[in-house]
C-alpha cells in the first residue's frame, strides 16, 4: 500500500510570518489524521521560519524550487544544501509555471532531480499536457515524455510524480477522476518499463489542478491517484486539512 501525500504548493504567496501561522493552523487540524503525509512548500523567503512551525510535528516541509549546482556564479538561485540545512525535506520540480514562464524543460527537470536525489531531498516532479495538447489527443505522449526524459537515468523509486493537467490549474476547471486515473495508469505503465512492476507500485502519483475539499475524495480514491499537490485551496488550513483528511 502506498501512503498518501498531500502537498501544498504557496507558489508566491505568503510573507514568512503569514507562512508560521498557517502552519501552525495546519499542524493543529491535521494532527488527528492518520496515514497521510502532509507537506508544505512555501516561498524560499518563508523557509526558515516554516521550520521552525513545522519542528517537531508531523508537517514536512517543500520547497518549490532547487538549482543543480550546489554552489557558484547563479545570482538568484538555491542549492539543495541550502534547503536541507534549513530542514527542506521535499522539493517541487518543474511546476508548469515554471515550464511556461521560466523556461524549465524536461531537460532542466532532469537535473534538478538529480540534484534532489543526490542530497536526499524528495522531489516532486510535476508533469501535465496544456489544453491544446489535450484536444489534439497528444496528452499521453506530451506526459510520458516529460516521465522519460525528466526522470532518465535516475532513482525513479525515490520521487513523488505530481500530474497536473495545466488547463486544471487554478481554472477551478478539474479532470474527472476518470480522466486523472487514466493518465496516472499511463505514468505507473511508463514507470513500470523505466524501473520495473515493483518499483512503479511503490512511487506516489499526486493529482494536482483545482483539486478541492469537495473533489478530493473522489479523486484520491481511484487506484492510481495517491494524493494532491494543491494550490489555491492550500492557502487557507480549513480547505487544506479537508483535503488532507479526505486522504485517509
Ligand atoms: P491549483 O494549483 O490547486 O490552484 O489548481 C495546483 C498547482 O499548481 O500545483
């Protein structure tokens, strides 16, 4: 049996301050629900202080981000060494934001990976068709590709996967949990001849786009579909932890 994971992506949301209250609130409506990992992936801003909410409780804490080199001349990034020294345990990759507005690629995805796997961070690696992939029928081949590639040549049973339809991310637009499931089958089919049956069983498939307190259950309960990356509704703990309760 795989454990569910439920994250929250902030994206560019939340000084670090707002960051340690929610936290708080999370920590105290989620204590009670077993067998769900509850994560939190502020801004890079709010780290420090996250952790500091986060210490001691089951809350784990995400970043959104992380370059590949650990150290040198990249004015503007963060290094993995960076986010374990603050207690980062998990890290976003290749959100489509950033595919879209900052040229991340599957390429970049793969690297960044590594860079994760090589410092013992979890990543999760975030893949998705746009809309017109979707209705030009090219969704299974534009998802595998970014499996493929972006994972190539790496641990696959150590990464969370997040598929993210884009046209679903905060359009308040879901996939049906027909629609997810059947794309979350393919990633664990292309798993399965990157890594073989066993390890595609054991790697988690999060659900992302407008996944909600009211959907998530539904979602979650198809077979392949092992959590949520969420976003708008991660902003506030009351949605949030009805997510994660619908978890378990
Ligand atoms: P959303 O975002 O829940 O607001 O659609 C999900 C995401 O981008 O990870």
């Amino acid at each position: 049996m795989r454990t569910k994971i439920v994250a929250g992506n902030w994206k560019m949301n939340k000084t670090a301050s707002e960051a340690a209250a929610l936290i708080v609130e999370i920590k105290a409506l989620t204590a009670e629900v077993a067998n769900v990992e509850v994560v939190v992936c502020p801004p890079f801003t709010d780290l420090k202080d996250a952790a500091a909410a986060c210490a001691g409780s089951h809350v784990k804490l995400g970043a959104q981000n992380i370059h590949w080199e650990p150290s040198g001349a990249y004015t503007g990034e963060i290094s993995a060494a960076m986010l374990k020294d603050l207690g980062v345990t998990h890290v976003i990759i290749g959100h489509s934001e950033r595919r879209q507005y900052f040229g991340e690629t599957d390429a970049t995805v793969n690297l960044r990976t590594k860079a994760a796997l090589d410092a013992g961070l979890v990543p999760i690696v975030c893949v998705g068709e746009m809309l017109e992939e979707r209705k030009v029928g090219q969704t299974g081949d534009v998802v595998v590709r970014q499996v493929k590639v972006g994972l190539a040549d790496l641990d696959v049973g150590k990464v969370v996967i997040a598929y993210e339809p884009v046209w679903a991310i905060g359009t308040g637009l879901t996939a049906s949990p027909t629609q997810a499931q059947e794309v979350h089958a393919l990633i664990r089919r292309t798993l399965a001849e990157m890594a073989g049956g066993d390890v595609a069983n054991s790697v988690r498939i999060q659900y992302g786009g407008s996944m909600k307190p009211d959907n998530a259950k539904e979602l979650m309960s198809q077979p392949d579909i092992d959590g949520g990356l969420i976003g708008g509704a991660a902003l506030t703990a009351k949605s949030f932890a009805a997510i994660v309760a619908a978890g378990a």
